[in-house]
C-alpha cells in the first residue's frame, strides 16, 4: 500500500468538491459533505468529463455532461447513461492534510 498526499483540508470546505492530481496525471475527486472526506476518481465512468464540474447533492456527485448519478461511498452509477462505477479510494486525514490509501501502482479506475 502507498499513501498519496492530494492537498490540504483547508482546500475542501464543507458542500464542495475538487480535483487532485496525483503524479500530474490521474484525477481524484475529493468531496467534502459535513466533514465526511471521500476520495473517488475523478473522471466520469461513462465519458470523459471532470466530475468537479459536476453537482454534489447530498451523499451523490451528479456528471455535468450527461446528468450520470453516482454514490460517494460505494462509487455506484445511479442514473443513466453511466453504468460503470466510479473507483472510490479509502481517505486519510493527517496533519491537515488528505491522503488516499491505494495499492501499489496505477490508480484503479472504471472506463
């Protein structure tokens, strides 16, 4: 397992999401509702689009593209067109900073 530090607490405040970058190339959408951190990739299942130009309702990030619906907590599509989840990556607050925890390697993602 390797930890990968994505940015400051202070850079997600509550009701919002934002794009990290991890090696320059891959997006994780990190979310913030209530104080709950959720790490998820970045990139919608369905088409390429960045899910932090999307809508977080509640516990759901919605894909501004196509209106695609996913839960933050098990990364599943919950409206069409996506059918593929999203990647969702275990958080890590430490030292008011947010790190995921992943496997050794590429980022798992859904395409």
């Amino acid at each position: 397992m390797r930890r990968i530090d994505l940015l400051a607490l202070s850079e997600v405040p509550d009701g919002t999401l934002t794009m990290a970058w991890v090696d320059g190339v891959e997006p994780v959408l990190v979310s913030n509702v209530g104080g709950r951190i959720r790490a998820a990739q970045g990139i919608c299942s369905h088409e390429y689009f960045e899910l932090d130009r999307g809508f977080l309702t509640g516990d759901t990030v919605t894909c501004a593209l196509h209106l695609s619906r996913f839960d933050l907590d098990m990364g599943d599509p919950l409206d069409p067109p996506a059918d593929l989840p999203l990647a969702i990556y275990d958080v890590v607050v430490e030292d008011g900073r947010i790190l995921i925890e992943v496997p050794e390697g590429p980022l798992l993602v859904f395409e």
